[in-house]
DNA sequence: ATTGTTTTTTACCATTTGGTAAAGGCACGA
DNA sequence: TCGTGCCTTTACCAAATGGTAAAAAACAAT
C-alpha cells in the first residue's frame, strides 16, 4: 500500500523550489494565471525554462503548488479566533491580522483574488476541503457567542465576507487606493482605524438604529 | 483643426460594435486582459476575426472601449449622491444600488477587478481623470455633511473604499461566496441586511464604544 | 443594371508559448 | 580518479495567438 519511495529532496532541490515558488508568486499574482509566461517565472527565478519543468510538473502544477502551500497561511489568523477569547476581542484581532496581512503580503492576495474572480478553476475543490470546514466552524462559533448575548446579533456569514472584502480591498485595489489617496503608505493608519471602528461599531450597538 | 469628417456609424456598424462589446465583456471579465483571446470574442459575438479588427483597432482598442463606455454608468450611483437629500439615505441609498449592481452586472466588476488588480495598465489615465474628481467631490460632501453633524464621524475616503469593497465582493468573489453558501441566489436577502445595518450602524452611532 | 462603397471571408504570417529530447556539466561517494 | 546519479542547458517543436492582405460578397445610390 505504500506509494512512491518519496526520497527525501536535496538541499538544491528544497532551495530552487523556493526559488521558483518566490517568482510564481510575483508573476501569477500580477499577471493572472493565463497572463503569466513560464519565460517571465524563469527569469524572475533566475533559471531556465526547461529546468522549471524538472521541478514542477508543467504551468498549472505550479500554480495550484502555489495556491495549496499558500492556503494554510492565509488561513492561519482565522483558525486562531479562539473560543476561550473574548468575543470581541477575538473577532478584532481577526480584522487585525487581516489588515496587516493586506499590507505586508499584497502578492498573496492578489493571487487569490485573481483565482477566484475567474471561477477558482483550480482551486474549486481546495475550497470544498479546506476553506469550507473553517468557515463552517468559525461561523458556528460567532452564532454562539451572539446566543449568549456577548456580541451584537449579526449574520456570521456575512460578517466574515465583510471582513475578508474589506481588508483584502487595500491590497487588491492597491492601484486604485493609491490613485485616489496619494499620500504615500496609502493612508494605512487612517485605514486601520476606520476598519476598527466599523466593525467595532456592528458587533457592540445593541440595537440597528431607525 | 477639424480632424476626420467622422461619418455617422451606419446601422450595422452600431449593431456589429455593440455585439463586440457584448462579447468582450463576457470574455475579458472571465479570463482577465491576456486570458482573453480574440478568437473567444469573435465566436461569442458570432463573427469572423479579421471583422473583429474591422471595427476596433485590435485587442487593446476593445478592452480599453469597453473599460471607458462602462466607467460612466458604474459611477453614475454615486454622482447621484446628493446634497439635498437627507445624509443617512443619500449613502445608504448609493450602498443599495451598488448592491444591485453587483447582483446584476457581475461581469462588469469582475472587468473592472480583473484591470484594477493587475495594476490598471489600461485604465490609469481614466481613473486619474474621471473617477478621482467624482470621488473628491463626494469626500468633500460627506465632510460637510459630518461637519454639520448629520452623520457620525468618518473618514469619508475610508468610507467610500469599505462601500466598493463590500458591495463589489459579492460579484468579483462570487465563486468563493457560492462554495461557502450554497443556497441558490447565494444568500442575496441576507447580504442586503447585513450591508444596510453595517453601515447605518457606522454612519448613526455617536460615539465609538470602549 | 452599374458603379462605388461598406462589410465579410479566406488564406496567410510572425511571434509567443507551453513543453520535450537529449546531451552536457557537476557533485560526491567508493 | 572514476563512475553514477542529480541538475542544467541547448536546440527544438507544435499549437495558439494577434494581426494582415486581398479578394469576394453585400449593399446603396444612381
């Protein structure tokens, strides 16, 4: 029943992987997946065309390497949000971590964000498998804590999109937020501070005003 | 320094631009600028490639077309935010249609995205030109607005960003919102109340709670 | 019908692109 | 030092792609 012998892979293999993944990245998520060329991975990854193929099974196994490896971390902040925490506290934090993530690491959402708007073509099942499960458990968490009366009552579905679409928007519309705030750094702290407020705001006001 | 006679277009060619446009919206928003290819165009608009390039001046021509003709009406909701009406409704009524929009004209965010995301190469003059001095008039409105105190205090960029964000979530993520809900029409109802109290909430509440 | 103009098709072309074959280089243990 | 197996390069290729040339067809005006 066992597979392939799996050899453990060599230092060059482990460092050239990396190397590959680095360029995949900076290329797919500015390009889109159709848009990037293996000649542009391998330049940005300083090999050549053919030795890309030797470590990886062609384009779109690139890619959807990418996109899985990239998955986990992405979704690390949310699989944090702890039920011990405070409900607020914990859901803030979230947003927190999010925005910082939209900061520091834009490429990654961009990728995503290009994978998704055109279908997840290969990504689909990833997110039956992976994201779903998350989603599912965290938002069964949210509904608790709105049962018990600790947060303001609110869809957790929709809680969690606005979340996402919010702070995934500063990386994504980069080019659009920076033609329209020309400040340079974006107006992050204004940013940070107006996410905060806004959902701050939709999980303590007791009542939906008139 | 009159340029070219400029014949009036005759009817065909009004039809046969039209059906191009049709067309090139529904392949570039599915597969982003170079995703697309001008053979997809050609057959979803049921014509011959080289007519393609009959009537506009290659790929870049339609792409750039069709960004510019749907730039004025996906602005036209928020050049109708007026100083007149009532600051709470005039907002939440531009947060409604937004929401329309995206439940109706998917294809045109997902355009609009795709562009956005890999860096507006086709669109930066446009956005500096037509969509930066709409948004610097409505951010000066709301200012006054919040001065006056009608409205809870808010860094209107910030605010204007969240709406885009949220609203245009629903169409440009709509594969992952599919895979998370998976009732049919993808939780519309829901979707509208959660974005209507979020930002009334925003918009009313006086003060930020501790 | 005839002529001039607009529209469409057919047959190409050069470039780009994902991918392959096969030989050459290189490290490393015996 | 000599293989042996891992890594890399060179030289290709077939398909796809944006675009052109020019003839044919359709149409409009006389």
């Amino acid at each position: 029943m066992v597979g392939e012998p799996a050899k453990k892979p060599s230092r060059i293999q482990i460092r050239n992987r990396r190397r590959i993944m680095d360029a995949a990245l900076e290329v797919f998520s500015q390009h889109g997946y159709r848009g990037a060329t293996l000649d542009q991975i391998a330049d940005e990854a300083g090999m050549s065309k053919p030795n890309l193929i030797y470590y990886f099974d062609g384009k779109a196994a690139i890619h959807v390497a990418l996109l899985n490896a990239l998955m986990e971390e992405w979704l690390a902040p949310l699989a944090e949000m702890d039920e011990g925490g405070d409900p607020l506290n914990e859901i803030l934090t979230y947003v927190r971590r999010k925005m910082d993530m939209s900061r520091r690491y834009p490429r990654e959402s961009k990728l995503f964000a290009n994978e998704i708007i055109q279908g997840a073509p290969r990504m689909g099942p990833h997110l039956e498998t992976r994201l779903k499960p998350l989603f599912d458990e965290k938002c069964a968490l949210i509904r608790g804590w709105i049962e018990e009366g600790r947060l303001a009552p609110t869809d957790p579905q929709q809680l969690i999109f606005s979340i996402w679409a919010i702070t995934q928007h500063y990386a994504d519309f980069e080019a659009q937020v920076r033609v329209l705030i020309p400040n340079e750094g974006a107006g992050w702290d204004a940013a940070h501070a107006h996410v905060e407020t806004l959902f701050r705001k939709l999980l303590t006001s007791p009542e939906t005003p008139s």
